[in-house]
C-alpha cells in the first residue's frame, strides 16, 4: 500500500528530546539538552529543524497477522557537520490515542548523515502489534485527503566522540494516498447506489456483456481506472445486489491505475428487479448512461483473508457513470473477438431478410 508520494517535503512536526536512557538502573531522567554538552544541544537542533520528506511508503505482501514495509526518506543536515545514529527501532502509532500503542515496529538500520542523506527501510518484514490501531491507521488513509504518520523510537547519536541519546516522536503529514497491492477483492456490483466516494475519478473504461458465459461464469468483462488518493462523500440508499466482480493481481501506484475487471451479473435478478433499477438509473439514462457501484466484499491475498484491509475497503462503495454505448459496442466487440463468423452470420441473415414489408419501412423512390 503506497501511502504517499511528493517531490516536496510534507509538512512535519518532531520533537527529538535529548535523555538518558530511563529504563537503565541509577540513571536520572534529564531535561532536553542537558547532560551532552554544547555537542548534545546542536545535535538536537539540527534534527529538530531538519524537514524528513518522504518520497515513497509501500504495505506489500500482507498476510492476517503480518505485511512486508518499505520506506524511502531524506534528510538533510546543515552547515556540513556529520551526525552517526546507531541502528534503532521506529515504532508507527496513532497521535490521538493515549497511552501510545504501535502497531507496527521496524527495524532501521544506522544512519550517517552529512548534508542530504536517504533514509530507507527496505522489504522489512513485521508483525502488525495491534489490528484495530492499524486498521483505524488505513481508515485514515483511506478516507482521508490529508493523513498524519507518527513515529516514535530511541536512538544514540554520534558527534565525533560524543554520544548523545535522543528520542524521536514525529508527526508527518501526508497526502490520503494510498495503494493496495497484489490483492484479489471481490466486489458487488449494484445498480443506482451513491455511496462513500474514496476513489473520486474511479471510471469503467470499456466493459461488455460475454456471450456465453466464460469457463468461470464470467458474463461481464471491462476496464477501470482506480486513482489512489481519497475523498469523501456520503449518501445512503437501498441496494439491490447485481452480482459480483473480481479484481485481480492489483497493485495500485500513484496516479491513475488501469485494471482488469471481471464479473458474473446475475441476469434474472436485475430483470425481476427491473422497475426500481430503472428508477434509480433515471439520471444516469436521462444523459445515455448507466451507473454502475462496486462495494468491497472480501480481500485475499495468496489465498488468504486480510482481516484489516476488508475492514477497511467493505465499508467502501465507489460509483462510475458508464455510456450505455461503450456497453453495447464493448459487447459487440467482444461477441466478435469470441466469434470471428458473427458478423458474416449476421450480414447473411440480413440479407437473407426482405424488408420491405415491414410497417416502419417505406420505399423511397429517386422521383
């Protein structure tokens, strides 16, 4: 999951705190600053002041219990002096609850910074400590059009000879950019329904009716485009369940993302329930459309379920006006690529039918 992406530094605020060490025995807590000299005290202003830009995020190969996280930062150390930080772990929490609970923790390994140095975290593969404070996390990221990162850990600085304990707790403030990746999500295709509105500009592209039905019962084929950043919009209505789509082997990255979209429609269903849908299609007919709404139904990834993601995305219903041509030329498309002798069977047929008697035909003479 790409959690956001900027070529400009995101807005920041940290507070690196210079203490001993409290849980080592006969040891006093300190005031920030003290006990490391004049060393200690430039040391803390520089990272303090530092802004942390991050360039990249990603969640990859999620499983129920664990994921694999990816992070790439920079910061930039002034007036050419050279910090060594010592490996330490960064805990990721949510600012609003109290006392702090991480929900994941990773392992950085040491830094030595002098003028602008990258920080990275690389496939680090973790256990998410606690389900609902990462679940709220990705509800954030999610529905969010900006999001905060909280980082906490303990680490020794180096300057020359001189150690000197810090404390990190930092806010980051990031676009709700977001990206779920490698992940097979069912979802339920409904007619007419306005809903949560994540994926603002979310389109179906192209899609067709299959005729026959695919070996999987697949009976509509189409395109979409899911972008990764997140809106928020609300509207409740009664739904009536269509059928059920399929996205497959998804990774979204930033910008607009094209996906393979398959489904099974359940025919009988939409033409018994026909009045209503045309009821709530009104709008969308009224200007040669067809709206279409997926809500999330189940996440799996490598055959498993990832209890935090759906959570997250089942509470999510994206809408896309769909032109009821695109539908009916998609169709023909796909009947004809299925079917190279459809066209001639229909070109004979046509031929072979006399017109002329029909009661909305008339000839029209050259007089």
């Amino acid at each position: 999951m790409a959690i956001g992406e900027s070529e400009r530094p995101f807005e920041s605020s940290s507070v690196w705190r210079e203490s001993m060490d409290s849980d080592s025995p006969g040891k006093e807590k300190q005031r920030d600053g003290e006990g490391a000299g004049p060393r200690g005290t430039i040391a803390q202003r520089l990272v303090n002041d530092a802004s942390i830009p991050i360039h990249s995020a990603a969640i990859m190969q999620p499983t129920p219990d664990g994921l694999t996280f990816s992070l790439s930062a920079s910061l930039s150390v002034p007036l050419g002096l050279s910090v060594r930080i010592d490996a330490f772990n960064l805990s990721l929490f949510n600012r609003d609850v109290k006392p702090m609970k991480p929900y994941v923790t990773v392992p950085l390994e040491g830094l030595r910074l002098k003028g602008k140095s990258d920080i990275t975290i690389t496939n680090q593969t973790t256990k998410i400590q606690d389900q609902d404070q990462f679940t709220t996390f990705l509800s954030n990221a999610v529905y969010s059009e900006r999001f905060k990162l909280s980082a906490y850990g303990k680490a020794t600085a180096h300057l020359g000879k001189i150690k000197v304990p810090l404390k990190l707790d930092k806010d980051i403030e990031l676009n709700g950019k977001w990206c779920c990746c490698a992940l097979a999500d069912p979802l339920a295709l409904t007619s007419g329904i306005s809903g949560l509105n994540m994926l603002k500009g979310f389109s179906i592209d192209n899609a067709g009716v299959v005729l026959p039905p695919e070996a999987d019962g697949s009976n509509l084929l189409g395109q979409a485009t899911l972008p990764n950043y997140s809106v928020v919009t609300f509207a409740l209505i009664d739904d009536i369940i269509l059928g059920n789509g399929t996205i497959n082997n998804v990774l979204l990255k930033p910008g607009n993302n094209s996906v393979p979209l398959r489904a099974v429609v359940d025919i009988p269903n939409a033409i018994k329930n026909i009045a209503p849908i045309l009821a709530a299609e009104t709008n969308a007919l009224s200007q040669g459309n067809v709206m279409i709404s997926a809500s999330g139904q189940s996440t799996i990834y490598e055959g498993e379920h990832i209890p935090y993601f759906e959570k997250v995305l089942n509470n999510l219903t994206i809408s896309a006006n769909v032109p009821i041509l695109k539908v009916l030329f998609g169709t023909i498309s796909t009947l004809v690529s299925s079917n190279p002798d459809v066209m001639q069977n229909v070109t004979d047929a046509l031929r072979d039918t006399d017109l002329s008697s029909s009661p909305n035909m008339r000839v029209v003479s050259d007089n």
